[in-house]
C-alpha cells in the first residue's frame, strides 16, 4: 500500500495530507520546533500511528543544523 496514492482502505485521519497539514500549523504557532517535540505532538493529536507517515509527510521541510524544523517559505 503507497502512504502517497490513496485507495478505498486510506484511513484519511492518517494520510501525508492530512498530517502534512497539521505539521503547518503547529510551524504557523511555533516557526522552530525540534523533531521528536513535533511528532510527539502529533501523536497526541492525531494518534500513534502517525509515526508510520511522519517522514514522508516533512519532505517540504528544511532541516536544519539545529536538529529542529522551521517553515521554508522560500520560493524558486
């Protein structure tokens, strides 16, 4: 199963979209947070098995040196 195309079985709750934009949120009201802060936060919100998806869910993320994740609104 692709966590990326959905089908008839995608639990919604779960997919790339749906945490993708609750991680925008939580980066709109905290523009850097640490990684295992995020997740953590999402798993209270969202539900344990966000941990399956969170990754595939940062890729629009710049990771920086910090070991944290900001917002990058550069555009190209």
């Amino acid at each position: 199963m692709s966590i990326l195309k959905p089908s008839k079985h995608t639990n919604l709750h779960y997919s790339v979209i749906n945490i993708s934009a609750n991680i925008l949120k939580i980066l709109k009201e905290d523009e850097i947070i640490r990684y295992a802060d995020l997740l953590d936060i999402l798993k209270l919100k969202i539900g344990n098995d966000v941990s399956e998806v969170f990754l595939s869910s940062l890729t629009f993320l710049y990771i920086e040196e910090l070991d944290s994740l900001r917002l990058n609104n550069e555009i190209m």
